[in-house]
C-alpha cells in the first residue's frame, strides 16, 4: 500500500513538472515592447505644434497607366459616343484588388499617348490629370459644343505589405494617400511592426528608391516619401520581439511535445 502510494505521488510529481515547463515555455513566447516604440510621431511640446510641410504632390500621367476619360457637352447623346459603359459604370473605392483583374479604360501605350474615337492618339504622358482634360477638350471642340473632359487615373495602386493587419494591394480613386492613410488602409501595424523604420520603395526616373520613415518621430511629415506615389510599396519590418518568438517556438516545440508524450506514457501507467 505504501509502495502505490509513493508510485502515486512520484506520477504527480512529473506531471506537475511537466506542466510548469509548458507554462515556462509559454511564458518565453511573450515578449515585452516598449510602449514608447508604439507611439506615432512623438515629440510635440504643447497642444498646438505645428510642422510645416512640403506642396502637395500632384501625380502625373506615366506610360503603363490606365485612364477613364468622361466627356460631357451640350449635346448629350454625341457625348456618349466616347463614354464607354464599361468606364462610366465604374464606382470609385478603395478597396483590395486583384493585380491580375483587366481594368477597363484606355492605355497610356509606350508612346506615352492614348488613342479615342475620331480625334485618334493624344500624348497625354507627364500631364496631370487636369492638363489632359483640357488638351483632349481642345481637340473635341471640333466635333462637340463645349465639351467638358475628366480624366482619372484607374490604377493608381500602392502596395503594404508586412506586420500589418491586412496585407494587400490598394487601388486610390482620388490619387492622393499618405503613408499613415495606406496603413490604416491595411488596418494598422500589428504591435510587432517597426514603426521606426518603415520601407518606402519607389520607381523614379528609371531608378528604383528604397526610403525609410520613423513614424514615431513627427519630423515623417516633412519627408517627400510621407505622400505615396503610384505603385509604391510599403513595407513593415517585424521588430526583434518577433523574430525571437519565432525562434523560440521552432527551438522548444520538440522539446514540449517530447515532454507532454512523457506525461501520457506515465499518466497512464497502471
């Protein structure tokens, strides 16, 4: 009797080991972040602070863009002879999208022109949206009666990708998105992400830039990568608190389940 109650405690003994290594090993999966390295643009010194910050970027039209071009005039029915359905029909929003989707609208081609009924090709490359309305009106002036044109730019897209909530390509309708606005697009940095070095890739000028903001320091607005362009990538590094867990469960996974194996083996042990 004495010997199976010894035999008991010893197997209750191991088990309880057992579970204070699985808790010891959860324990190390958590990592501490310091809260200030989760706080965005630090620094301000009273409430009213002010930054100043550069003119606003105003995109300009590059080849490989796909824009909607709208005509209205005081002849409605001529008008809809350059309104394709398929553009007109479109509703602006930001939303995740698929880069392999066709997207209907007219191709900026190699040229740097778009091609319309009747009146042909128009260069409309390094214009703004704006500057293009109005060359294309100009030249419909000849076959409508105060013709009014919009152009947008359909593919304008940026990409987040990283220790963010929701990875994805974004298409902007209105052109205009700073980084803190595509962020929130991908609903925030996870509490891993660096927010003190995040990656600004851009193509300019034949040339690929590769740009790093601290969002915890207000001095981001005042950089020229804080306003996205078309087709730039963010990314977001996970800070050391991550790669650590990841290590650790790659390390002690083995070890914890050899362990919980153990104490079957002897839990069940008559």
């Amino acid at each position: 009797m004495h010997k199976l109650l010894t035999d008991e405690v010893k197997r209750r003994g191991i088990i309880l080991c057992g579970y204070v290594v699985i808790a010891l090993w959860l324990a190390s999966l958590a990592g501490c972040t310091s809260a200030r390295k989760l706080i965005y643009f630090q620094g301000a010194t009273s409430s009213d602070d002010t930054v100043v910050i550069p003119e606003p970027f105003v995109p300009t039209i590059r080849k490989g863009d796909v824009l909607s071009v709208q005509v209205s005039s005081l002849n409605a029915e001529a008008s809809t002879y350059f309104n394709p359905s398929s553009v007109a029909e479109t509703t602006p929003s930001v939303t995740p999208v698929n880069p392999l989707a066709r997207t209907a609208g007219y191709l900026v081609d190699t040229d740097g022109a778009i091609k319309l009924p009747l009146i042909g090709q128009v260069t409309v490359v390094d214009l703004t949206n704006a500057k293009a309305g109005q060359l294309i009106s100009s030249k419909l002036k000849a076959y409508l009666k105060e013709p009014t044109v919009t152009v947008r730019n359909l593919n304008f897209r940026i990409s987040v990708l990283g220790e963010v909530t929701r990875p994805s390509l974004f298409t902007i309708p209105n052109e205009q998105v700073t980084l803190p606005e595509a962020l929130g697009l991908a609903g925030d940095l996870t509490i891993y992400g660096r927010r003190d070095n995040v990656l600004i890739v851009r193509e300019e000028g034949g040339k690929r830039i590769f740009a790093r903001l601290d969002l915890t320091r207000r001095d981001a607005f005042k950089s020229p990568y804080y306003t996205l362009h078309s087709n730039d990538v963010v990314y977001v590094e996970p800070g050391k608190v991550r790669v650590t867990s990841v290590d650790r469960v790659y390390i002690l996974t083995p070890i914890v389940t050899g362990i919980l194996s153990l104490i079957a083996i002897i839990a069940t042990r008559r």
